[in-house]
C-alpha cells in the first residue's frame, strides 16, 4: 500500500487551521476543544480563534493544530464532522 503522504503536496510537520461551524450552543466550543486535544494533545486551547454569526446563530471556531501526518487530520476531520452539533468541518 502506497504512503498517503507521498500523495500529498504537504510537508509534515506543520501548522494546519482547521475551521469548525455549528450552531451556537453553551457547550459546542467546549466540545469542539475535546476533540481537537484528542487528537492534538500539544495544541493550546487558548489560540482558539471564536466568530459568531451577523445573527449570533452560528459559531466559526478555528484550531490552528501542529498537524504531524495526514493521519492525524483524516481522524480528526472524521470525529469532528461526525459530532452531531457539527455542521462544517473546513
């Protein structure tokens, strides 16, 4: 089986922004923090850049991780898509 990363045009390791929309819910950056320590133990929760909506209806999160392979994106891209108050994964 080919190395996945030999496909790829990125160069591990490196900074990688991962954007995160859903509704506004009292508990959706706090999950979303969760998951992303899960798979980024190193990332600083702090650097979490927070937008909301014109209608204050929907939040943009952005974790900003140290992304090592392709691997680690593909599960975290797969768990954060799959969380039910996750509505965009970018």
């Amino acid at each position: 089986m080919a190395d996945p990363n030999l496909d790829s045009l990125i160069e591990y390791p490196l900074d990688f922004p991962i954007k995160i929309m859903g509704r506004r819910h009292d508990h959706f950056a706090q999950t979303v923090v969760d998951i992303v320590k899960r798979h980024a133990p190193d990332w600083d929760a702090a650097t979490l850049e927070m937008r909301l909506s014109k209608s204050g209806t929907y939040l943009s999160l952005t974790a900003t991780i140290r992304a090592v392979d392709r691997a680690q994106l593909d599960a975290l891209y797969t768990e954060l898509s799959g969380h039910p108050m996750v509505s965009v994964v970018l």
